[in-house]
C-alpha cells in the first residue's frame, strides 16, 4: 500500500508563520496541472506496482484552485496505479474559499475527507498570523461540509503563537470541540528561518511564550481531547476511533509515497527526493524532461534514524520485531543501549505489546530524545 501527495503552490495571501513552498501569483494554475498530469506518467512506475491507499491534495491552499483541476488529477491517479477499494482522497481547504457548490463538487468527484486550517478561533490570533480569514467563515465552512453529508473533517490547530494565552487556548480548543468533528492536528508554533514571524522575533518586535506556558497549552490540549474521547496517536494529532488520517499514518509507518508538484517529497522505501522549490522551474523542467529533483539513497544508519523518528512519534511506538527484521545487531545494539537512560527516567515505556512509547507527556519535547538515539556517523 502507498499513498500520492499532490503539492498545489498557490495561496491568496501568505501567513507570517508559513514556510510551505507556495506563491500568490495564481497565472500559472493550468501550467501546473499540466506538468502534474505528465510528472505522474513519468513516475507511474515509482511505486514498483503498490496499491495506492491515499491521496492528499496540501499545499499552498488547494482550494484556490478548481475542483475540476482537482478531477484531473484524481483521473490520472486511476489511470496510472492500482487503486484501493477504501480509498481516503484529502483536500487541504482554507475556510475563506468554501461554498456549498465547492463542496458538492469534492463530494462528487471523490474527495472524501476534508482537513480545515482553521488555526484559531481568536479573531487577533488569526489576524497576528496573517490568515485571510475569521472566526465567523470557520463556523459557516464546518457548517457547509457537514451539510454537503462530510463525516470525515479534520481541522488544523495553533498553539504557543505569542500572546496567546491560556483562556484564549482553552476557549479556541472548546469550540473545537463544539464542532462534533473526527479529527484534529495541533501544531506548536515553530518560529523558522525565511519567516516573517521569525524576522519579528529576530527584531525583537514580538517575544516567545515561556516553556512553562507553551507545556500547559499542550497539557491542555491533550486533557481536552482525551475527555471527548480523542486518541493522541501521534504527537500533533488526534482522533475519534478510526478516523486517524490514513495518509500522515502511512508516513509514520514507513510506506513508499509519491510526491507531486514544486517542493514535493517522495520515498519508495530505500531512497528520497526532493522535487525543485520553484514552480517556474518545476514546469520548465517537466515540459523539457529536465531533472527536477535531487535524488538521495538512505545507508542503514540514515534508514535506522528514519525509523526512530517517525515511529517514536505515534502511540504505537516502535516495535521491536521492527528493529530486529531491518537492521543487523551493531545497530540494534546501539538502539537499546542508548534507551536505557530513558527507560530508567520513565520517558520511554515498554507497553504490552512490548513497543517502545515516548510517554504522552514527553512527546512534548520528544525531538531531543528521538536525536539521542540517532546513530551520528
Ligand atoms: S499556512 Fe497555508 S495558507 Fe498560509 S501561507 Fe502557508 S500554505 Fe499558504
């Protein structure tokens, strides 16, 4: 089983946090869906004849663009692979862009779960971010997907965003929650390099929150959700029974996904790639049959790093059959002596399936024991 993402580089305005590939000139939609029909017939084969399970349409803001461009894409997908009968199809949608026609047309064409980047409902959070709309058109766009028959709604959560404070979190997770949706990720604001949020703090112009806020907001998050009975499956998201996102899960099980569109990454299970950044380049490469992309084999210790990174990150944790059936005794070796300290600190559990689990409240700072157990050279 794998899964496609499709990568859709547009957006109406940019959010001061964002350091997604995506550009606000929008001439070059048909150029795109162009070059995306013929990267997926150039890479039919990537896959080696797996059976696609998923397809995720993020960006950029694929809602900016057509359903009937969306079409297009799915077709291709059909003609070119084996499809699973359960087929999850996702589209990323920014609450300002939904209508009741829109939506009509993802359901008629296919798309069946819907993931909202709602991202707060505090209308000076959302303008401090930069997003283009309010709490108001959140409510109405969950209104009008849940009209259209949708059972199958993610939305998209901020926390640790400067002067947010815990109120304004508690009362963002409660209307949440009011939403009678399926699912939820929740991010930690993360300040990166190229951002304009991070050339404010940079400047001084804004400050961190303290770790002591950025921790409770996260405790609140997950004594919320627990409550209305969410399982945390993995570090930023959330779900009712069954409606973990098939697609972000195949990821954190390892399976080979194919990545299409300027920025895209894809992995078939030995190698990664990296399509170009640039959607001017991205076209005039796939028009020409020019490389568009760098290209990298994983050795063992690069696969092994690959493996404690994205199973440490689920409530599955990692197995250690895993370990044993992928990698030879040096670096299981390596794996268990460098766990020790965290099994004796109570970061890491054993749970009765014998998996290794970083501990619900550990995941918050999760990223430096997972580096811990990395093998460095
Ligand atoms: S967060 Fe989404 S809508 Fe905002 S700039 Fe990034 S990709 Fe565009």
């Amino acid at each position: 089983m794998a899964g496609i993402y499709f990568h859709i580089p547009f957006c109406k305005t940019r959010c001061n946090y964002c350091d997604f590939y995506s550009t606000t000139d929008k001439n070059k939609v048909p150029e795109l869906i162009k070059a995306e029909l013929k990267e997926v017939d150039l890479r039919k084969n990537y896959l080696s004849n797996e059976v696609i399970e998923t397809i995720y349409f993020g960006g950029g803001t694929p809602s900016l663009i057509s359903p009937g461009n969306i079409e297009k894409l799915i077709n291709t997908v059909y003609k070119n692979f084996k499809i699973d009968a359960n087929l999850e199809i996702t589209i990323e949608v920014n609450p300002d862009d939904i209508n009741s026609n829109k939506i009509k047309l993802y359901n008629k064409i296919g798309v069946n779960r819907i993931s909202v980047g709602l991202q707060s409902f505090n209308n000076e959070i959302l303008s401090f971010i930069n997003r283009r709309h309010d709490a108001a058109k959140s409510l109405k766009a969950i209104e009008i997907i849940k009209n259209a028959g949708y059972k199958n709604i993610s939305v998209d959560l901020i926390y640790g965003i400067p002067n947010l404070s815990i109120k304004d979190w508690e009362s963002t997770i409660d209307k949440t929650l009011e939403l009678k949706i399926q699912h939820i990720s929740a991010y930690h604001l993360s300040f990166e390099k190229g951002t304009k949020i991070n050339s404010q703090l940079l400047k001084k112009e804004i400050n961190q929150i303290s770790d002591d806020e950025s921790f409770a907001q996260y405790n609140l998050l997950c004594k919320k959700f627990k409550k209305y009975n969410f399982e945390h499956y993995e570090i930023s998201n959330f779900s009712l029974k069954n409606f973990e996102s098939k697609h972000n899960s195949a990821y954190w099980q390892n399976k080979k996904y194919l990545g299409i569109g300027p920025s895209a990454h894809s992995y078939d299970g030995n190698s990664r790639q990296w399509n170009v950044k640039s959607l001017n380049k991205y076209i005039e490469s796939i028009n020409s049959e020019k490389k568009y992309f760098l290209h990298e084999f994983l050795n063992e210790n690069q696969k092994y790093n690959e493996l404690i990174l994205i199973s440490l990150r689920t409530n599955k944790g990692l197995t250690i059959n895993d370990l044993k059936m992928c990698f030879n005794k040096n670096i299981q070796n390596h794996f268990l002596k460098s766990v020790n300290k965290y099994l004796d600190n109570g970061k890491i559990k054993i749970n009765n399936k014998g998996n290794y689990v970083i501990t619900e409240k550990d995941w918050f700072i999760s990223d430096g024991i997972i580096s811990d157990l990395f093998i460095t050279n």
